[in-house]
C-alpha cells in the first residue's frame, strides 16, 4: 500500500464523522402533518391580523381626515319657502359668508351638484325645482384664524331667514368618537389573534417534543446543552413561523390591493363616492404595508422565542423530575 493510498484512506476515514453528523436526523422533524398544520393555523392568524391592521389604518386615516376637514369647512344650508328667490337668497348669503373675518372662500354647489348628491337616493333626471330641495354652500375657513362661528350664523342668518349655518362639529365629533372607539377594538382584537398564535406554536412546541421526547431526554443526558436543544427547536419554529406568517402577510397584501384597484375604477359611481366619503380609497398607504411587514417579523420572531421558552421550560421539568422522582 502506497502512502498516498493509506493518506486518502486516513483522510476518509477522518472526514466521514463529520459527514455522519451531517447527515444525522435533525431533533425535531423538518415536516409533518402536525407542522403543515401549524403554518396553516399561522398563516390564517396572519392574513386576520394583517386585516385587523389595515381596518385599524383605514379607519385611523379616515378620522384624522375627518378631523383636518372640520378645520377647514362648514356648510350654509337654504331651505325653500314659498316665495322664496332661492338663488338671490344664495347670492346674499353667500356675499355675507365672504366678507366675514375668517373665511377665505365661499362656494354655491350648483344645481348639478346638488342633483348628483341625490341620485343614490332619487335616481337620475332629477329638476331640483320641482322638490323642496334645500341649497347649499360652502364655507371654506382660515384653520390659523377661523371665524366667530356664532357670529357668522347670527349673520347669515339676518341676510337670509331660511339659512342655517352648520359647523358639523356635533356628527363629525361623533363619527371621530366611533372611529377611535373602532380603532381600540382593532388594536384589543390583534392583540388576541397574536396571543392565539403563541398559544398555537405552543401546543405545537409540545406535541413536536412529546414526539422525540425519548430523543431529548437522551441527548440531554448525554450531556447536550439545553441550549443547543432549544436552538435546533428555535430555528424549526421560526422557519416555520416566518413560512406561515409570510403567507398569510402576502394573502392580505393582495386583499388589499384589490380593494384598492376596486375603489380607482369606480370613482365615478355615486356609491363609491358615498364609500369614499366614509373610508377614504380603501388605501392604506405605506405605514398600513409597513404594518404588514412589521406583523409578518413579529410573528415569525414570537414563533421562535415561544419555542425557545417551552424546550427550556420542558428541559427544567425533565431535570426536577430526574432529582426528585418521588
């Protein structure tokens, strides 16, 4: 035998343990029944707390609009009254409104308009003259000075008995109150979808090592490190985790999408006006696919620090059990 052959033989023969601990079956199973399902169950988590977040965002945009538009407009309402001279009464109202400190446009909404505002309700063909259809205008306001909001109204209306002045201050209040109040639900609902998926990748942490519990119990007193246990459980999971919650996240992106190409295409319609009047786009802008992102890491991460816990805690209860059998 040559030296080079009995070197390769040795070189071999020095090589093949470590491809044998290459090769050695992981700790914890790479796929199964019981895991398929875990990705299932966070993946579904996800995608609901992926739509939880972006309802949330919507619905936080939309009351903030609300909010920036109160600052900036009120409405001067003319009712029809018999003998009334609807569009001199406009004029007059609308001259008086103008002048006054505070204001910084004014706008009549036109006969067309005001048809188009009721078609969702009336239909189409509409002639504003024949029903008691009551004019509007629009008041734009200075949001660093605005006016005397009583003054204003006492004004408008001794220029024009039938005009009511409305700061929409009371519903709009209101419809910011339900909005933060849905926004807090929101919030209190991700809050439990992600406590449901920590509890899922537990019970699935525990059937996953009740299925090599033998494995583990020998490997940890052999000397194995709970530590390096808990690793190999750790990187499972959070493969397994980020897998689930990738696919749920990119579920809820693409819901979100065409929700979004859904509300463009039908900007023209009067209930997709009324829909966006009340919700904005359905867009839920870069901080709402920031969320997603962000939710996507988190559950990934909670995956994998949730394993980490169960196989340390498993372990600890192994060593009590080991000391005191009785």
């Amino acid at each position: 035998m040559t030296d080079v052959e009995a070197d390769g033989r040795d070189v071999r023969s020095a090589a093949s343990p470590a491809r044998a601990r290459r090769r050695a079956p992981p700790i914890v199973p790479p796929q199964n029944v019981a895991g398929s399902a875990l990705v299932l169950v966070i993946a579904i988590m996800t995608f609901l707390s992926c739509l939880t977040l972006g309802a949330v965002t919507l619905v936080r945009d939309t009351a903030s609009i609300w909010e920036n538009q109160i600052s900036r407009e009120a409405t001067i309402q003319i009712r029809p009254a018999d003998g009334l001279d609807m569009e001199a009464a406009l004029e007059g109202a609308a001259a008086v409104a103008a002048n006054f400190p505070g204001v910084t446009k004014v706008r009549i909404v036109s006969r067309e308009a005001t048809a188009r505002l009721l078609e969702p309700w009336l239909g189409t063909g509409l002639n504003i003259d024949d029903l008691p259809v009551p004019r509007l205008i629009i008041v734009t306001i200075d949001e660093s000075g605005p006016p005397d909001f009583a003054a204003l109204r006492a004004a408008v209306a001794e220029a024009a008995p039938e005009a009511s002045l409305d700061d929409h201050r009371t519903w709009v209040d209101r419809l910011v109150t339900m909005a933060r109040t849905t926004v807090t639900i929101g919030i209190a609902v991700l809050a439990l979808m992600l406590a449901a998926t920590v509890l899922s990748v537990v019970f699935a942490t525990r059937g996953a090592m009740s299925g090599n519990g033998h494995i583990i119990e020998v490997l940890h007193f052999v000397g194995a490190e709970a530590g390096y246990i808990a690793a190999e459980f750790r990187r499972h999971f959070l493969y397994t985790g980020m897998k689930g919650a990738a696919a749920g996240g990119l579920a809820a992106i693409v819901v979100f999408i065409g929700f979004a190409i859904w509300s463009a295409e039908n900007l023209a319609t009067p209930e997709a006006d009324q829909a966006t009047a009340l919700f904005g786009n359905f867009s839920i802008g870069a901080s709402g696919y920031a969320g997603v992102a962000l939710i996507v890491l988190v559950i990934g991460a909670l995956t994998a620090a949730t394993s980490h816990l169960t196989v340390v805690a498993w372990l600890a209860d192994i060593e009590v059990r080991h000391h005191d059998p009785g």
